[in-house]
C-alpha cells in the first residue's frame, strides 16, 4: 500500500492539482481503502480532527506570519535600493564591485526580509540595468542576482528552518545557531567566484567607470552605514532575542514587525498602503503553508496507518555505505524532487519520512535539516523550473535572453552543492555553533541511593 500511495500523490502531481489537496485526496482515498481491506479500523481516521486541530494551535508555526510580514514591509520601504546603490559605489572601483555588492546585499535582506522573492526582484530591477550598462556579461550578472537571492533560504530566521524545526521536532534556535556556519561558508563560495572570474576574465565584470563613481566622502559613507547599520540592528534584535533565550521565535519575529515598521517609517516610505499589500501578501504565504501542511497530515496520518514509516525505514535503513549512504541517496533525491516540488512541499510530505531513519543511524537531526535546507536553496535554482529564474525573468529587459539566465544559473547550482559536499565533510561547520551543554556518558553514570534505614521497635514510642 505505501509505493501505491506514493504513486497516486505523483501522479496527481503531474496533472497539476495544487499539493495541498492532492496530499488530502490521495491520503482520504487510500485511508477508506485501507479500512475496506481491513489494515486499520474507522475508528482510526477519528485521530484526524486531532492532528489538524494541533496544527492550527501550535504556537512555534505562529512565527511564520510574523517572519513573512516582516519581510514584506521591508521589501516596500526602498531598504534594497539605498543597500545596493551605496554598497556598488563602494566597491565599483574594482573588477566585479557590482557582484560582490550584489552578494553582500543579497545576504543582508536575506537575513532582515526571509523571501527569495524580494531579494530577486529588487536587486534585479536595480542592478541588472547598471549590470548592462557598464558591461558585465549577461550570464554573471544574471546568475549573480538569482544566487544571491537564494541565500535568504539558508541564512537564520529563515521560514525554511522554522517549518523544517518543527518536522524534525528541534528547537528553531537551534537550527539558527546551525545555520551560521553554512551561511557565511556560502557567501563565501559567492565571493569567492567572483573573485576568480575577475582575475581569469576581468572583461566579464569590469569596474565602474570614473564617472559613474560619486566621491568617496562621508556622504557616500553615510548613505551605506544608513542602510545597513539599521537593518543589522534589526537582524541582531531577532537573532540576539532567540539565541540568549529572552524570546521565542514567534515573539521575535513579533519583534521584527514592530523594528521593520520602525525602519520603514524612519526612511519615511512607511505607509497605510504599504501596509495593507504587506499583510495581504502573508496571508496568502501562510494560508498556503497552513493547507499544505493539514494535506500532509491527513496523507502521513494513513501512510503511517498502512505502516508506510516501517517501510522507508527498511528500505533506506540498509543502503550500501550506512548512514554516509543514506546521506547521499536522500540528498540525490531531495535534488531531483526539488525540480518539481516547492520547499514546503517537500518538508512536509518527504523530511517526516526521512527523520526516523536519520535517528536511528545516529545522525544528528539539526545537522541534517541544515543539510537538507541547503539542498532545498537547490530548488530556486535549477533550470528551467527554479523560481528564482522566474522571478528574475518577470523583471528583466526583454534583450536579456531566457537561455542567458538558465545558464548563468549553471555555476551558482553547482556551488551550492559544494557547500552541500562540505557540510557532509565537515559537520562541524554545523554544529560548532550548537550549545549542547555538558556532556555525559550514561555508562558512566552510578546511582548509588542507599537503603532506607529500619528503625528499632524498641526506640518507637507506642501511644495509648
């Protein structure tokens, strides 16, 4: 029953039905199956009002909307334009100023906005043109802002490690803290590439011209720290809040809302209108976690009816290479599902499948969901399907090609996945920055509680 289930939810899926009511139909069909051919009782579906009820009350996924209307006011208060055009004036004197603007930009509204969406599509109607205009080739320039937008996938308080902290049963703050090492290592690899293109083919990324470079007074300076010294204020009040344990993700990102209208109205960009298109865009962000997330429920509550978990168990539990083997085939997999499956997706209907097996090989769970978190930030990427691409292709001039952005996507995928081959290599990367608290060995441990002490009869005094 369990390869059937897995065969009607992808054959629903590539008739296009939405997921969340593919998962919901596939898991009512084959639960009224189950109980006819009597592998579960009726009264086993009565567990059901239960898990959704759980879901609508569970208070760790309340940070969703907050994460995302913070990043949606921010996204509309003109944060990207003053980030970007100071930072490019910055490092416009050397070959590749504007990509390594670009990247660094990218990480800091990955970091204060949390959507790829609003990474992509300001930096690409803000630089992309002045990428054109000075010379850079096509396929750096387009490639660089569609990676640099993927970033927000990985770097804390991503929405990604909020849903797949709670899939894994982790504590968000953990899966930050795991997260730091992986983002700076990607930004990294970024900077890193660029920095080998300029020196092999400086003509792909030139300079500024000097006439295109304002002066670099305490005017230029002001510009930058005026956009960036707020937004990292912002960042370390989230952050900060989580990792000292003063708040929990969802009062923190409560916190963020409040500091993203503040920044909004301190640039005077702050608006009622503003406002209202932010809150209506994450309704529409949460709605859908919200009804992916109740279809998931309803097709693992069955899969797991039918004993579905006991058979990914045997069947990933005894892949050739034990856990190492595992790794690879689970990421291989998440790779090609993340062609067709939106992050989301994939947390909810594949990582509750994956996690008991991870358990029992001994791997550590927040260090495989910052794992599988950056192997998802493959998704945005890949051609033809990525929705990074897409958002790129919607705002970019009509000479950029299509064929230019799906192949200047190419290096940037294959760096991501590098970054995927270090954290398997080097799990410290992960976990350094996890605060465990002391460690101890249960075969060392003796309890040594002694017997209770038997009082004399003749010391006990007898009351008449």
């Amino acid at each position: 029953m369990p390869p059937l289930m897995f065969g009607g939810l992808i054959i629903f899926l590539l008739i296009g039905f939405p997921a969340a009511f593919s998962l919901a139909a596939v898991g009512l069909f084959f639960g009224f199956v189950s109980i006819e051919l009597g592998l579960f009782t009726d009264a086993y579906l009565f567990n059901l009002p239960l898990r959704v009820f759980t879901i609508l009350s569970n208070d760790l996924l309340l940070a969703i909307p907050f994460f995302t209307l913070m990043g949606a006011i921010l996204e509309r208060c003109g944060l990207a334009e003053d980030l970007l055009e100071g930072t490019g004036q910055l490092f416009g004197k050397i070959p590749g100023g504007l990509a390594y603007a670009v990247i660094i930009v990218g990480a800091i509204l990955g970091a204060i906005t949390g959507t790829v969406a609003a990474s992509v599509i300001a930096m690409g109607m803000i630089s992309l043109p002045i990428m054109m205009r000075y010379g850079y080739d096509m396929r750096i320039a387009t490639g660089v802002i569609a990676a640099s937008g993927t970033i927000t996938q990985v770097i804390p308080p991503s929405l990604v490690l909020i849903v797949l902290g709670d899939q894994l049963g982790q504590s968000v703050g953990d899966m930050y803290a795991g997260a730091i090492g992986p983002s700076f290592l990607q930004i990294a690899l970024f900077l890193a590439f660029i920095a080998v293109v300029s020196i092999v083919a400086p003509q792909k990324v030139p300079p500024l011209p000097p006439e295109a470079l304002r002066p670099r007074d305490w005017r230029l300076w002001w510009r930058v720290l005026k956009g960036m010294v707020p937004s990292i204020v912002l960042i370390f009040m989230v952050l900060g809040t989580i990792f000292m344990g003063l708040a929990t993700p969802t009062e923190a990102g409560a916190m963020g809302v409040v500091g993203a209208i503040a920044l909004a109205a301190a640039n005077r960009r702050f608006t009622w209108a503003l406002l209202r298109q932010a809150m209506s865009n994450t309704m529409r962000i949460t709605a859908m976690v919200i009804y992916i997330l109740i279809g998931a429920t309803v097709f693992s509550l069955v899969f797991q009816g039918v004993d579905g978990g006991i058979w990914i168990e045997h069947l990933l539990s005894y892949l050739p290479g034990g856990a190492t083997g595992f790794l690879i085939f689970v990421n291989v997999f998440i790779f090609l599902l993340a062609f067709f499956l939106d992050f989301f997706e994939i947390a909810f209907i594949v990582i509750p499948l994956l996690a008991p097996v991870a358990k029992n090989l001994g791997i550590d769970l927040v260090w495989f969901g910052v794992l599988i978190c950056i192997n998802m930030q493959t998704s945005f990427m890949h051609p033809p399907f990525g929705f990074a691409l897409f958002y790129l292709r919607g705002i970019a001039p009509k000479e950029v090609l299509t064929k230019d952005i799906y192949l200047g996507a190419i290096p940037w995928l294959f760096l991501q996945l590098l970054l995927v081959a270090i954290v398997i290599a080097w799990p410290e990367s992960v976990t350094w920055f996890l605060d465990r608290g002391p460690r101890v060995d249960p075969s060392t441990v003796i309890i040594d509680v002694p017997p209770p002490q038997i009082p004399d009869p003749q010391s006990v005094p007898i009351f008449q």
